[in-house]
C-alpha cells in the first residue's frame, strides 16, 4: 500500500506552505521555532488497489472539523472523495481526533517537508491493532516530465 501525491495535490500543498508562512519566501518564518500557522486539511482522491491516489486538497480548520456530523456532511458533499487528512504542523493533541474508528483506513499526510522545494511528505495509514495508531506508507509524488525550452 502506499500514498500516490498527484502533481495538483503537489502544487496545491505547496501553495498552502507559502501562504500560511510556513514555506520559502517573504512572510515566512525564519528560525524553526518561529510559530507557524496551523493549516489542514482534507486529501481528496480514491483508492485503486491498495493505492491511495491523493488528487487534490482542501483546507479546513485546525483540527479538521468542528464535528463528526460536519466531516460526515463534508464528506457526502465531495462526493465521498474524503481519503484522509493532511497538516503542516501535526500536533499529537489534534492527531487525536482521527485516530478513531470513523478514520480507519484513511490516510494521514504530514506536509512539513512540502515547505521546502525539494521536501517529500511522510505518509500514515490510520490502522488499528488494539489501539488506534498512524502506521507509515510509502509517499509516491507523480513524476512530472521536465519541460525543454526552445530558443
């Protein structure tokens, strides 16, 4: 099994970094105790196989969601494409709420390492084995060809 970041979900993820202040560039923090801003999210996609093709995001509150009711609702509103989570700055406080059986099988997506160019993402299955816990899978990123200038 393994979590499969398409280039959109990428690009989109890296965005977010820039703008919440936790990527390269102006505005953002400079010393890695510096605060930065709490940004999660949904992972939007589907499963193939045991592939979880993460096709694109969307922000939500810290924490996720205000309720079980209001991620049920959110979810029936994307047309049930919620697979997971993801957060820039996971805080076992907040990670809490999806270790739970509503969350089982979904993936969790610890974006830091997005704030950098060249940073991979470190990917976790939601498992259960007496007790709920984030089991790591391997993070593929969709090769993107490079793109040849012409003169």
């Amino acid at each position: 099994m393994d979590a499969y970041l398409t280039r959109g979900a990428i690009e989109t993820l890296r965005a977010l970094a820039l703008v919440s202040g936790a990527g390269p560039g102006p505005g953002a923090h400079s010393s890695a105790s510096a605060a930065v801003p709490v940004t999660e999210g949904f992972l939007l996609g589907h499963r193939r196989g045991p592939r979880r093709l993460v096709e694109d995001v969307l922000p939500t509150r810290p924490g996720f969601f205000p309720s079980l009711e209001s991620f049920f609702e959110s979810d029936r509103l994307l047309g049930g494409r919620v697979i997971g989570f993801f957060s820039f700055k996971p805080a076992p406080s907040r990670l809490k709420k999806i270790l739970a059986p509503f969350a089982a099988g979904k993936i969790f997506l610890d974006a830091s390492p997005l704030a950098s160019k060249r940073g991979t993402p470190r990917a976790f299955f939601v498992d259960f084995d007496r007790a709920f816990h984030l089991r790591p899978l391997p993070c593929v990123r969709e090769k993107v060809e490079k793109e040849h200038r012409h003169a």
